[in-house]
C-alpha cells in the first residue's frame, strides 16, 4: 500500500508492506492519523484474517499493533475516533469485536446473529447494528452498544429495513463564545459552573419528590388512624351481629386432621 504526504513538497510516497496478504479491508481514523487494514494470506482470507493498527507519524509510518485471526471482514471506526468496531459479517455471522485504540485493548466480543450492517452515532458514543430486510428474509430488526460494547436496547421487527441515526444538531453558540470557551481553562471554569447549576436543580426536583412522598406517608397515617377509631367505637355494634374479630379471645382454633390410604399391598408369605 502507498501512501502520498499531498500537504508536503513534491508529494513523499511512503510504502506499507504486508508480505503476500490480501487487503480486505481498509479504513482511516475520522479524527487522527491512525488507520486499521484487515489482511490474511490467500488460504486464511476466507476464515480468521489479521487485522492490524498503525499511526501516521511526521516521518514515518508506524505499526502500533496486530490483532491476529480475527472474526472480521469490515472495519467501523467511531466518527469520535478512538474506538474501532470489527465486524464480521455474511459468512461470518454477525461477530462484533469492540477495539479501544488508544489502549490497544479488546475491550468486548458480542455476536447480532444475521447483522448485515452497522450504523454509529455522530457523537460516537453508541453504535447500531441491524438486519435489513433487503438483505436477509429473516431474524429483522436491530441493536444498540454503547461504544465500549455493552448492547443497551434490542428490537426484533419484520419487516425491517434501514436504520438511521438522527444527525447531530448544529451548535448554537456564536463563534466569539466557542472561542472564548476553548481559551485554556474557560471549559473547566464554565463546566463546573453548569455543573453546579444542574446539581442544584436535581437536589431541588429530589426535594420536591421528598416533600410529596412524606404527604402522602402523613395522609396513610392519618386515613389509618381514622379507621382504628371507627373500628373502636364500633366494637360493641359488631359484637351483637356475632361479629367477633377483635382479641384473640374472641377466636378459637379447630384442627383437623386427616388420613388418606394411598396404596395397599398384600404379600401372600408361604409358610
């Protein structure tokens, strides 16, 4: 593979070697200079292929890592960048393997059996993956991970079709004030500022279910201490229609006891 530096004079062609593997797949990193390639040899193309991660350095291209005889054949990066998503779909049968690229760690392996695509949000965040009815008669509908790989929703629905991520809404700061809060230490001020005003809000909307939920404890109470007055002042009324329900002198226990043959058996001894 080369690789053309098209922002330096006279365009540097730099080559990536990968002995007599086959590319089958290839992606950059939306935001950075990392790029993932899935290769194997011409006998381990079709099972369990290589993929490998490297860095586009300012003189120099640089293996970071080889993740070998992975379940892969396409290559999601997060549009966030960061996290890169191996997916192994159509003859691999929907393996999911979540990558965190800056620690060079598998952080999850999962499996949307039948998956035929795979859709990130554009904060990167969450990912879903689904099966289209225009690929796959059967087993429609989709998930959705978070980026580190736990499945957080799942939907089975046929027919099913296309998953879409709602797009990311525009910022509404002017930009005097993006700049101004992307000076050094104005994001940490204003974000402990925001903070601390979403914590008053939450401790204020706890306190109102609080106030609410010891109403109503007082009204039971209250409700339950009416109802032992009335039963009080009705005792002598209930007692002359035979109604006894008040001390445990006024009951008496009665058991019964009772026996059931099961089975019978005669032995028939010779003597």
């Amino acid at each position: 593979m080369n690789f053309f530096r098209v922002y330096e004079k006279s365009i540097p062609i730099e080559a990536v070697e990968l002995s007599k593997d086959n590319v089958i797949a290839f992606s950059f990193e939306p935001k950075g200079t990392r790029f993932a390639i899935i290769h194997a040899d011409a006998t381990q193309a079709a099972a369990r292929p290589n993929v490998s991660i490297y860095n586009i350095e300012p003189t120099k291209i640089v293996l970071l890592k080889t993740f070998d005889q992975r379940f892969a054949n396409h290559l999601y990066w997060s549009p966030a960048g960061r996290y890169l998503l191996l997916a192994g779909l159509k003859t691999m049968n929907g393996q999911l393997e979540f990558i965190d690229v800056d620690t060079m760690e598998s952080i999850a392996k999962e499996a949307h059996q039948l998956c035929n695509d795979v859709c990130w949000d554009a904060t990167g965040r969450f990912v879903a993956t689904y099966v289209s009815n225009w690929k796959n008669k059967s087993e429609n509908g989709f998930a959705v991970w978070t980026c580190r790989g736990k499945k957080v929703f799942n939907l089975n629905k046929d027919p099913f079709f296309q998953f879409l991520w709602r797009p990311k809404l525009p910022v509404i700061l002017p930009k005097a004030e993006l700049d101004n809060l992307s000076q050094p230490g104005n994001f940490k001020k204003y974000s402990k500022k925001y903070k601390t005003m979403e914590r008053a809000e939450l401790d204020a909307v706890n306190t109102k279910r609080k106030q609410e939920q010891d109403k109503l404890k007082s009204d039971y109470r209250a409700l339950l201490l009416l109802r032992l007055k009335e039963q009080e002042s009705d005792v002598n009324w209930r007692k002359s229609l035979g109604i006894h329900d008040d001390t445990e002198s006024d009951f008496y226990v009665v058991e019964e006891c009772v026996e059931e043959i099961l089975e019978e058996k005669i032995d028939l001894v010779e003597t």
